[in-house]
C-alpha cells in the first residue's frame, strides 16, 4: 500500500495554502484504489471555502494534482494555536505515482 506525507497545498476559487497530509492508497474491489487520509492547514480563507464546498485541490510538492472530497466536518476555524484537521478522499478515481 502506498502512502504520502509531508507537505503539499490545498487550492481552491479562494486562494491556495500550505498544508500537510498523510495520505493512503486503498484497494476497493469495485473501482481502481483511492486515496484517502488526513489534511491540516492554519488558512481561515481556504478552511472557509472548503467548509462552504467541501471539495477543495490538493496538489503534491513534485506537481501532481487531484480533486478531493471532506468526509467528515472541518470542525472550528484554525488559528494561529490550533490548525484545522479533517478527512479527506480523492474524489476521481485517479493515483498519485509515488516512489
């Protein structure tokens, strides 16, 4: 199973943001693996639109790029203490390639 976690960026209609996930590949017998995992970020403007679309753009440090999907609530707004931290799915049926 494949995995990814460092840093990367959410993109979204209102601006981007530094966040870090830890992501991972899951098999599903009924349609190609998918990704799925944790994002943390400190942006109240992109926490907000994501809270208001719940989809957002995660884009890796080498380029890649790919929808994906909150499964759960954001929770509170971040702040400067405490960062926001949620699920989240690739939404597409596409992979990362890593290693």
């Amino acid at each position: 199973m494949s995995t990814i976690s460092g840093p990367a960026t959410a993109v979204t209609d209102a601006g981007e943001a530094p966040v870090s996930v830890s992501l991972r590949q899951v098999p599903d017998g009924i349609r190609n693996p998918y990704w799925s995992g944790t994002m943390t970020l400190h942006s109240v403007e992109v926490w907000r639109e994501i809270d208001r679309t719940r989809q957002f753009r995660l884009r890796l440090p080498d380029g890649q790029e790919g929808p994906f999907d909150v499964k759960d609530g954001v929770g509170m707004p971040p702040t400067d203490a405490r960062p926001a931290t949620f699920r989240i799915t690739r939404n597409d049926g596409e992979s990362f390639t890593t290693g």
